[in-house]
C-alpha cells in the first residue's frame, strides 16, 4: 500500500509537472499547445476545431444515475475527442450492464471504495462527476487528488466555499475544473452570446431568464426532494436562470434585490418555485424564475433598439430562439452533450481555456446562495465572489 502511494504521489508530480510545462500529453499534442503562445497577427485566425493529433480523452463516469445513462454514456459515443472508458459507482451491481453496452473494461471499473486506484490507470484522463449536487464537493475533491482531470455537472455544489474546495484541490494536483454547463456550448445559445458581445442591438436595458418544469412536487424519498441535498428548484433548475443571465448579459450581478421562495412545510423541505430580481453595476435590473411545479422556459434580452430571445432557453433539444428583427437562432442542434465534451476535452488537449471552468460555476452558485438569503430576509443582498 505505502508503495502505491508512492507510485501514485509520484505520477501526481509528473502531471503537475507537466501541466506547468505544457506538455500534458503524448509528442502528438506537443504542436497544439495553442492557449497561452504569443501569436503574431498575420495567424491571429480562430484556432482549428481538431487538433492534429488521433489521441482522444478516456473519461470515466463517476455515477450511473439517470442523466449518466440517459444522456452522457450515449453521448460520449457521438464525441470526436473523447471515448467513455472507465465507471465509478456506488452500485457494483451495476457494472456488468454497462461494462457489456459501452465495452468498458473490468480493470477500468471502480467502486466509490477503490476509485482512488484510478490514480494508477493511464488509459483514465478524465473522470466527470453525476451525482446529487451535495457530494460533488468531496467527489470532486477526491477525483483531482487520483491526478485525473475533473468534469462536474451543475449545479457546480452547495456553495462557493464548496466551489474554492475543488478548485483549490485541482491547481493542487495540476488538473483542470470544466461544469457542465451544456448550455454554454450550444451552437444557437452562442449566437445569442455574439449578439451581446456585439451590443448588436444596443446597449443592454434588461433581461429574464425563467427556467421550470411542470409535475407534482419531487419525493422527499429521493434527493431531489430533499434540501439538504441540493433538491429544489433554485439548484436544479434556477441554475440555467442564473447562468443564462450571466452568458445573456455578459454582466456579473452585483446584488439580489428581491426574492421569494415558496416550499412545502417540512424541515428539509425543497424550494418548489424561486422567483428573484438581479440588479448589475449601473442599474440594469434582470427577473429569473424556476419551478419544478410549473412549466416555462426562455431567456429574453432588451436592448436599446431590439431584442433577442431563447425560446425554450434550456432543454435537451430545441434550443431556437429569434430576434425583434425576425432573425433567426436555430436550427436547433442534435446532442449539446457531445459538442459540450468535445469543446473541453479540446481545451485540455491543446491547452487553452474552459468555455465553462469551475471559476465560473462559484460564480453562479455564489448568486443561488445570495438569492435564498434575501428570500429569507425579505432584504436586499450583496452578491459575492462576482469579480
Ligand atoms: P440521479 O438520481 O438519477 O443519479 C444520481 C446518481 O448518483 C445515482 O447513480 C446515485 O446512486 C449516485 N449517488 C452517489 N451518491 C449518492 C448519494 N449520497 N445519494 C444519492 N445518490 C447518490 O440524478 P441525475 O439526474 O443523474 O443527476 C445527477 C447530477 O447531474 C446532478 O448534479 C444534476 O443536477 C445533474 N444533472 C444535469 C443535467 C444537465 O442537463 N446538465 C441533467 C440532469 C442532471
């Protein structure tokens, strides 16, 4: 055991080592480290999308849930960049099933008990963290300290001390942090983040987001019934609100200035709808909504001569959206997860910045926190952590 450790500690060196040089990855890599180079600016044109190189990225799994196997696994089948090579999970049970349908191999197979040996295992750079949003901070943790680099999905965790924890543990161990902000990489929901990079209709004057689904209340039987777990409206699905004002905006909130939560009357009882007002450096106010009792779905930006819409903002497909002037942001594309995986396991491949990097999922998660104190005390609330 002292041995492994040492082998492990040691492995761990050498990708610190790495990461500080730049040379991460196999001698095909070595040409692309594009990020951080000086460029000239006769070659100053946008990076290409492939490197070139036939390396792809083994992302391991670390929890078979619903999102894991209904749409990660598939997919990662659909990624240029990436191969679905390694599983981690609570329920042992579950291996054999999912080693057979996506050909993993038992030697690349971990229980929450021995995930830590994934240290050992060279075919493993990635591991992407699904599980409740109250053990992603110490999954996420543990993940970095194997050396591998972390994926994790949103909400980034409970709260921004929660969000410094991983980040601190990944510059630790020379690994990068990237959230699951599939949104973010959506073909169409770009095009209405260029529209407000290029103030194409003006200056800002407002914004919405809203993002809720209709149903019955969630079981207090499962963790999305149960607060303390990160269940609720606000975490699930107030998330894609706040983000969605964030990359709609391109503008970081300085404070909650009103909010209101209604959940059912029991101790761990979840938000089933939170309804809030953001106000940004020079006034601009934004509304957001999230439900998980009722249905609705779009981001909206007012500018001074038009506006631009998404409609629906966030499901899994869909995604359009259209401007005042009858312009419009489709067609809808066919996996964000795919496009999303790719993007970031190219920003590890060629060294260059994260679309959605864990600096960015505290950000967010610094607002949720804002937004369910000034709910709690009727106050308006400085937000944190926005600089
Ligand atoms: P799920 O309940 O279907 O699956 C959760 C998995 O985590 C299960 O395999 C469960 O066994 C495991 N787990 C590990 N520790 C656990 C614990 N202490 N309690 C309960 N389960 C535990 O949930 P899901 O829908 O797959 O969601 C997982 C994560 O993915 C959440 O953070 C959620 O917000 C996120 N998610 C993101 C999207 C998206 O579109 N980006 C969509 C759905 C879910």
């Amino acid at each position: 055991m002292a041995q492994k450790k040492s082998i492990s500690t040691r492995r761990r060196f050498l990708r610190q080592s790495a990461a500080a040089t730049g040379f991460l990855f196999a001698p095909g890599l070595i040409g692309c480290t594009s990020g951080n180079n000086n460029t000239s600016a006769e070659d100053a044109a946008p990076a290409p999308r492939r490197p070139n190189q036939d390396r792809k990225l083994g992302v391991a799994i670390l929890g078979l849930g619903g999102y894991a196997s209904g749409q990660i696994a598939p997919a990662l089948q659909l990624t240029e960049h990436c191969e679905l090579r390694g599983l981690i999970t609570g329920s042992p049970e579950k291996l054999p099933e999912w080693q057979e349908k996506y050909n993993v191999k038992e030697a690349n197979s971990y229980t929450y008990d021995t995930m830590d040996e994934i240290a050992d295992n060279d075919e493993i750079d990635v591991i992407y963290v699904i599980t409740p949003t109250a053990t992603h901070r110490d999954f996420a943790v543990r993940a970095a300290n194997t050396g591998k680099h972390v994926w994790c999905e949103k909400p980034m965790a409970m709260t921004a001390e929660e969000c410094q924890d991983m980040i601190d543990a990944c510059n630790e161990n020379g690994v990068r942090l990237a959230i699951g902000y599939r949104m973010m990489h959506e073909p169409n929901t770009r095009k209405l983040i260029e529209l407000t990079e290029e103030r194409a209709y003006g200056a800002l004057t407002g914004a919405h987001a809203y993002a809720g689904y209709g149903g019955s209340p969630p079981s207090t039987d499962n963790w999305r019934g149960q607060r303390d777990m990160g269940g609720g409206a606000l975490y699930d699905m107030g998330v894609y609100s706040v983000n969605g004002l964030r990359y709609g905006t391109q503008m970081a909130p300085e404070a909650v200035v009103k909010a209101t939560q209604t959940r059912q009357d029991h101790a761990n009882a979840v938000d089933l709808t939170t309804e809030y007002t953001l106000r940004y450096p020079g006034g601009m106010l934004a509304e957001g909504k999230t439900s998980v009792v009722t249905n609705y779905n779009e981001l909206h930006i007012e500018a001074e001569e038009g506006w631009y819409e998404m409609d629906p903002m966030q499901p899994y497909t869909g995604v359009t959206g259209e401007t005042s002037d009858g312009k419009l942001l489709g067609p809808a594309v066919e996996n964000q997860q795919s496009i999303q995986m790719d993007d970031d396991a190219l920003a590890i491949m060629n060294d260059t910045e994260f679309i959605a990097p864990g600096t960015l999922g505290l950000k967010d998660v610094a607002v949720i926190q804002a937004i369910i104190e000034s709910a709690a005390s009727g106050q308006e609330v400085a937000i944190e952590h926005q600089g």
